[in-house]
C-alpha cells in the first residue's frame, strides 16, 4: 500500500476520584450520549496538557520545533517591552507603534485588552514583528516622530493586507510561521482570515463508556493558630466535585496536512518532502497522549494515569471514530470496555472491509482484530516510521 494518508488512535484511560476538566461552575463537563449523562475531557484540555507537557517526550525538544505564544499582549510584552526597557526611543513613540502593532495584528478593536482575543502567534513571526518595531523605531526615535511612526507600523500591516498577504509572511526563511503548536493543532486569526492555519491534528472529546460517577467532596481547612479559648470549629468549609471514569478517547492525524504545515510544502507534495520532523512528532506525540493526564485539582487528587489500551490504525481512507461502539453505556471495566470496541471494530470491518494496518498497546491481555500487538515504545516507533517515509506493515 501507499503511505497512510491518516493515523487513528483510540484509548482508554482510567481515573479515579479525580476533577479533570471544569466547566463555568467548577463541575466535572458532562454530555449525553446514548441516553446517558457521561463524564467528559473537552479537546481543548487535552491539547493544552499535550502541548506544555515537560518530560522526555515534550513536543518542544523536537529538533527545529519552533515555539509559539498564545496571548493578548504579545505586542506589549514581547515587541515592545525590550524597546521600552532600553530606554533609547521616546515613549511617545513606542506608545504609538504599540497602538498600530496592537491593531494590525489583533483586529480593529485590538487598541483595547478587552477588545483583544488571545492569538497564536510563532516565535519567527514574533521576532519578525519585533525586527520591524526596532527598525520604525530606529527611524523615528524622537517625540515629535509619533504619528509619523505610527502610520509607519500601521502601513506595514495595510501594505502586506493589500499584497494578499498574511502572518506566514512574517518570517525571515524560518519554518514554522505558527508554531509547533500551530502545525498540529490549527490557527484562527480572525483579523485576517488568510493567516488561518488548518489543524493537522483532529482531537475528539474524551467521554466515559458508562454514565457518569460523581460525588462532592466536603472538606474543612482547621487554623492552625487557633487558640484553644476561641470558638471551636474549621476555619473554612467547602466542597468541590469529584469524578471517576473510564475513558474513550479519539486523535487523527492527517499526515498531509501536518507534513504540509510542518515544511511549508503543498499538501499535494506532501509525499514527496522531508517527512523526518513529522515522524518525530508523531512519536513524541504518541507518547503524549497515551501518558499526560489532564487535571483540575492536581494537588488534591492527584490524577496521573497511562493508558489502559492504545489502538493506532494507519491507512488512507475517510478515518472514523469507535465511540458508537459505547454508545449503550457499558460496566466501568476495563475488560468490558475493551470487548466493546473489539466487536464494534469487527462489526465495522465485516460491513466495510479491514483497510489499512492496526498496531496496538494493552495493559491486560486482549485482541483486537487484524491487530499486532507491541509496547509503547515499539508502537510509537512504528507509527512515526509510517509518518516518517514508510509504507505501514
């Protein structure tokens, strides 16, 4: 077969008595699903978690693994700030480029921190930004030079809007305009569309496979400089929710897209450039995902876990995801859970045929059909080599 157009990966994490992703009221997110209310990790919590990870798989001790910084302030705090602490350029006019900086690169109602909303931007177009701040600058450093350096930083942006230009242009032969983070997980750059990255990483909601299991937790915080003649009692009493669950979790990757983010090629040239980084990421991604546990509440609950069960399929047609296969929810145990997707997949398999090339990790012994299985270690190094220049066998 032709290289893998796309990687799936199912999981199975456990936790107990934990509080992993809070919603607006401090509760455990929920959905309903197969007429149950489940427990549920939103894909937002679970790329953060990825994302800033720091252990021997984190995904910025990837060679050539641009960062990337997601704020409102990246103008003030990272452009500007230098300029303003070195004291050189009239505050005048850093005021003013700031303001047109702030305006290019968030929108019209960018003057304004509330008017902002947070943007990804990568360290090469932050340092691009900061280059060009430090050249407007350079050119009008007294206080007379204000406007004349804010229509400057202002034109910058118009002039490269005009081109049909956008944010990948801010680079000076760099790959990776947005990041690391960027590449994987998407951009959207609402002031201008054209600076949109699409994701190349697809990640689905994690939902228990049976209805939720849920409790509040009472505790009481006792003063330790309370004397014995003052009132008895704690010195504050609260509560908070906590969860335990059996998770089903879903991850695509689409291998043209991250290739094409990645180096800066068409996604239709995908197989035939450097595919070396990709494979990397994917490993260390891998990896990631199977061990990162996300988690309101760490301190009290402590809710580190590996994957029970982690099942990668390599192939090229349309991916799909096993949550039906828990759509009647099922006994919280692994084994069961484990049952249930086996016979979801085969039930898929006899309607439209076994394509592509199962490889998977379990911690109990289980089978899983047209599937091998090997370790960590050796799955995600498989999965990189099929990323990273191979066919999947």
């Amino acid at each position: 077969m032709t290289t893998p157009r796309f990687l799936q990966v199912h999981t199975l994490h456990s936790y107990p008595a934990a509080l992993l992703n809070r919603d607006d009221s401090g509760l455990a997110k929920r959905m309903q699903f197969g007429g149950a209310v489940r427990t549920r990790i939103s894909s937002q919590c679970l790329k953060r978690h990825w994302r800033v990870a720091q252990d021997e798989f984190a995904l910025h001790n990837i060679a050539r693994a641009e960062g990337a910084i997601r704020s409102r302030n990246v103008v003030e705090r990272r452009v500007m700030a230098p300029l303003r602490e070195a004291g050189v350029i009239s505050e005048k006019v850093i005021d003013a480029v700031t303001k047109s900086f702030n305006i290019g690169v968030y929108g019209g109602s960018g003057e304004s921190e509330r008017g902002r909303q947070p943007l990804l931007l990568g360290l090469p177009e932050v340092e691009y930004l900061q280059a060009k701040a430090q050249a407007i600058c350079d050119e009008h450093p007294g206080d007379d030079d204000a406007d004349a350096a804010g229509a400057a930083a202002m034109e910058l942006f118009n002039a490269r809007r005009g081109e049909g230009s956008n944010f990948s242009a801010f680079r000076t032969q760099a790959a990776l305009p947005g990041g690391l983070e960027g590449a994987l997980f998407g951009r959207m750059v609402t002031s201008d569309p054209g600076a949109n990255i699409d994701a190349a990483i697809h990640v689905a909601h994690a939902f228990t496979v049976h209805r939720e299991e849920s409790e509040s937790d009472y505790f009481s915080v006792v003063d330790d400089l309370q004397g014995a003649d003052e009132d008895a009692g704690a010195a504050h009493i609260g509560d908070m929710e906590l969860t335990a669950g059996l998770f089903y979790g879903y991850v695509v990757v689409d291998v043209p897209g991250l290739v094409s983010n990645l180096e800066g090629c068409a996604a239709v040239d995908w197989e035939t450039a450097d595919r070396g980084l990709a494979g990397q990421v994917i490993h260390n991604l891998l990896h990631l995902i199977a061990t990162v546990s996300p988690g309101a509440k760490l301190g009290s609950t402590a809710p580190y876990a590996c994957a029970d069960l982690m099942l990668v399929e390599a192939g090229s047609r349309q991916p799909r995801s096993l949550a039906n296969a828990f759509r009647p929810r099922i006994a919280p145990q692994v084994d069961a859970a484990t049952d249930a997707l086996s016979g979801h997949l085969a039930k898929l398999d006899a309607c439209y045929g076994a394509h592509g090339v199962r490889r998977f990790a379990a911690i109990e012994d289980c089978d899983i059909p047209q599937s091998e299985r090997v370790c960590l270690d050796d799955l995600a190094s498989w999965a990189a080599g099929v990323v990273g220049g191979g066919q999947a066998v």
